[in-house]
C-alpha cells in the first residue's frame, strides 16, 4: 500500500499534448466521445497506483478555451433508476453531479441530450429540471435503420432526424455517467449536421481501458474485463490495426465487432474511406506511457480483480446480477492466478469471527470487519448491542493509528447508550450504531476528551485502505465508508434474517 507504479504528471502532459496534435491534425472541429469515467476515476486509481483520480479532467480544464462539453443520458437509464454503484446515486442524479463538477473546473456545458427519447413521466421531470436551471436539453431518438442499414443511418430519417446541437469550440467532449449513454450516435449525429452545414468535423474516441499499448492479458486489462462483466467485454487484440499496421495493439470486443460498420458511416458522412483503419485509429489514450512501475501495477490490478469478484458475490446474493456474470468475474480472478484470501483482510476477518464463535455461543452471529492500515498492520472490530463491527474496526482503527491503548476510552459509554435511546426514541431504530453515528460521537467527545481528538485526526489515513467485512453491509454504512474513501468488501451474508433494513 502506498507504492506508486504510475506518473500522473507524465500522464497529463503526455494526453493533453496528444489530443492537442488530434485537434490540430485535421479540419474542423473534433468530437470526441469519452468513456469510463471523466470525474473521479476510482477503477483507473486503484489499478494505476499514483493516477489522479480527476486527471482527465484536469487535463481538459487545460484546454477549456478550445472545449465544450455534451452530457448524454439514456432515456430507459433515467425510467430504471439506474445507479452508479462507486457513489450510490442514481444515473440521472449523476449527470447534476456531473454539471457541478465540470463548472468547478471551468468548463463550459453546452447541454445534455436524453438519447433513445421516451415520452415518460420520469423522464420528461428530468429535462424539466435542467430546463428550470438554465441547462439546455436535447431529446434524440433511436437512430431509424442503426446498426447495419447505414443509407438509412446517414440520411435525413437518420441521424438527421435529430436536432442539431449549437457548438462554437473546436474541441467537443461528449460524455455520460455510463455505458450506454448514447455517446457514440450523439457524436456521429452532430458530425452527420456539420457536413450537412457545410463545415467539416471529425470524431476520435477516449477510453482509459483496455490499455492499447500494453500486453493482452496484462492484469491492467484483465481488470477492465472484470470491471465490465455485467457487460461482457472482451479484450482482443484488434485484428484492423495488425491488418493495416503490423503492430499489435489491444482493443475490446463491442469497439472490434462495431468498426466496420462505424468505419462505413464516417466514411459515407466524410466521403473519405481513409479516415480511420482500425478502431485503435480512433482512440487518443496514452495511458500506458504513464505506467513507471510494471509490478507495482500488475499487483494493483491483481487485488482489483480479486475485489471485482468479491463485488460480485454481494451482487449476485441481493439479486443484482446473474449467475455468468459471478462466474465471469470468478475465471477472471484464477485467471492472474489469484483467490479471495489474497485480499489481506479476508482471512483476519472470517478467522476472528470463527475463534469469537468458537469462545462462547452468544457469538454464534457475530461480524467481523479488519481493515489493513498504511503500514500494512491488520486492526479488526465486532458487531455487539452497541455498534455495528465496520463501526467498531473504524474506531479501533484511529486508535491503533493515534497509538491509544485497545481499554481507553474515547466515547464515553454515556454518550452512546444517550445516542442509542435517541434512535429507539424518536427514529424507532433499536438497531446498532452505525459507522456515521460513531464518528459524530467521537467528533462531539473532542470538546471533553483529548484522547478522542487524537483518534479523530487519524481518520484521514483510513482513505485507500482496504477493508473487509463478514457480512453485507447496511446501504448507510456502505455509503459512508465509501465517503471515507475506504475499500469496503464482504462476505455474501446477510447481518439479519429480515428481508428489509435500514
């Protein structure tokens, strides 16, 4: 923990001069379609020890003079209540995140269009939203003849059947909270009206993963495939670029499988067959110049597949995922020749539970969570009456941290029996206290005791750490630890036998 494999700053200035050249390369202006994540790239942080996790962004702020962006959400996203699974929130709320984060930056929203338009309540109180605070919104339908009729694609019924966007930069960002936004056909739509205008435009495409430049099965890009199992991506080596270059180069199988039609729609929309000979061609990443430290990376990744698959039992337990998707991520995981307990906090956890359950019956229930401090040191907490076992771990944590011994007190144990009778009181909730509910507890003991101050200013070394819990969390408590930046697992167990809670 800690080791960095991954120049940020090699990376930033190496991918903002590259896409620079791509602007600068041909006439008109560029749209360029960027997937993953543009704001806060969790999964390229974890696997590329030392990647800023708002790098893209900030590389855009430094061309904000020359960039406009367009947000695309997808219309059944908005109706499903589709949800970002790294914050909790769902994909339309995302997109508002998405605004702020932007304007934060500097960067001019142009609009955001609602690709595959449905004419649905939820959908329609979406664009009123952004209507009423000043963000213009597009509705595009579902392209008339996509994928293979391309005469009808590129054609007034097609792509012309959508408004077009009014731009003025020459560098275009097209983006979404997910897969499936619509990017691809918003982009290909505004290029189609550029040469219907009588301007020239190009499209060009930015996706972190899979890493282009690096071995096909490196664990970098094993790990996009098990980030992505719910969508069956496929790492390939991209049979176009090998045709036309003689350079091996990797690409994933739904970018292959759609280039030779994409390839024909540009070329109908530019009249030039040359534009592009692979789907590789059309990428701008340059991620893998980054990568300083091949082994600390390969390790990074190696843990993220291993986390993907833990993921992924959760999913599959509550019902969120089918069966071939855990058995992907399952193939993936022995793949780089990996199991569960080479996640350090697993064993710790499972082992601590079974020795408390072997000591005295009234354990039989008991959870464990243990999470692996900075320097590698493993701190464990258990569920009792009075806090939940992340809430405990959390609390031993900071201690261990501030160098407090295990019996003194931070809490006073009247401020959580005070804190727990308020709960049953007025909220009804006889559950523990939860991992949000210790930390303010140990905030407000700051003013009494300087022990807890201690511990409290610990807390921010927790951000990184991985984490491991016997049980499936409670929503709030996952949400919490994911606000404290701590890589939570769990066994695929429920805390309780009732099917809802809190």
């Amino acid at each position: 923990m800690g080791s960095v494999g991954f120049s940020a700053e090699k990376y930033i200035e190496e991918q903002s001069k590259y896409i620079l050249e791509r602007i600068q390369a041909g006439d008109g202006r560029l749209y360029l379609e960027f997937g993953g994540k543009l704001v806060q790239d969790k999964h390229a942080m974890r696997v590329l020890p030392g990647f800023d996790e708002n790098a893209k962004i900030k590389l855009l702020n430094r061309m904000k003079d020359q960039t406009e962006i367009i947000i695309c959400i997808y219309a059944g996203d908005i109706i499903s209540s589709k949800t970002r699974q790294d914050f909790g929130i769902t994909y339309d709320l995302e997109v508002m995140r998405l605004i702020d984060a932007f304007r934060s930056y500097d960067l001019e929203i142009n609009s955001v269009v609602v690709t595959r338009y449905e004419n649905n309540p939820a959908v329609n109180m979406f664009i009123n939203k952004l209507e009423r605070r000043g963000i213009r919104t597009y509705k595009h339908n579902y392209t008339k003849g996509y994928p293979t009729d391309v005469d009808t694609i590129v054609s007034d019924e097609g792509y012309g059947a959508n408004p077009y966007i009014e731009v003025t930069k020459p560098l275009i960002v097209v983006t979404g909270p997910g897969g499936g936004s619509g990017k691809l056909a918003t982009a290909l739509s505004q290029v189609y009206h550029e040469y219907r205008r009588g301007t020239k435009a190009r499209y060009a495409k930015f996706e972190t993963f899979p890493i282009w430049s690096i071995p096909l099965k490196h664990p970098v890009n094993i790990a996009y495939e098990a980030a992505t199992a719910d969508l069956k991506d496929v790492n390939m080596i991209d049979p176009f670029h090998l045709e036309a270059y003689g350079v091996t180069a990797v690409n994933y199988n739904r970018d292959i499988e759609a280039f030779p039609v994409l390839k024909r729609i540009l070329d109908k929309i530019t009249g030039d067959a040359s534009v592009y000979q692979s789907p590789t061609d059309m990428g701008v990443n340059r991620a893998g110049f980054g990568i300083i430290d091949d082994d600390i990376c390969r390790e990074a990744a190696k843990q993220e597949i291993i986390r993907r698959y833990l993921l992924a039992e959760v999913s599959y337990k509550k019902g969120k995922i089918d069966e071939s998707v855990l058995e992907r991520t399952k193939l993936l995981m022995e793949e780089v020749g990996a199991t569960r307990y080479d996640r350090k906090v697993v064993a710790p956890a499972e082992e601590y539970a079974e020795m408390k359950r072997a000591e005295n019956e009234r354990y039989e229930n008991v959870i464990v969570a243990a999470i692996e401090l900075p320097d590698g040191r493993i701190v464990t907490g258990r569920s009792s009456h009075r806090m939940a076992a992340s809430a405990a771990m959390i609390l031993n944590a900071v201690k261990t941290l501030a160098g407090l011994a295990d019996d003194i007190p931070v809490i006073s144990a009247q401020v959580l029996e005070n804190l727990q009778k308020m709960n049953v009181e007025f909220f009804g909730d006889k559950s523990s206290l939860n991992c949000e509910e210790i930390i303010m507890a140990l905030t407000m003991s700051t003013m009494t005791n300087p022990t807890a101050d201690y511990a409290l200013k610990e807390l921010y070394k927790l951000r990184g750490c991985r984490a491991h819990s016997t049980a499936i969390l409670s929503d709030r408590d996952e949400q919490t630890l994911k606000s404290l930046g701590i890589d939570m697992t769990s066994n695929p167990e429920f805390s309780t036998s009732d099917l809802y809670s809190k």
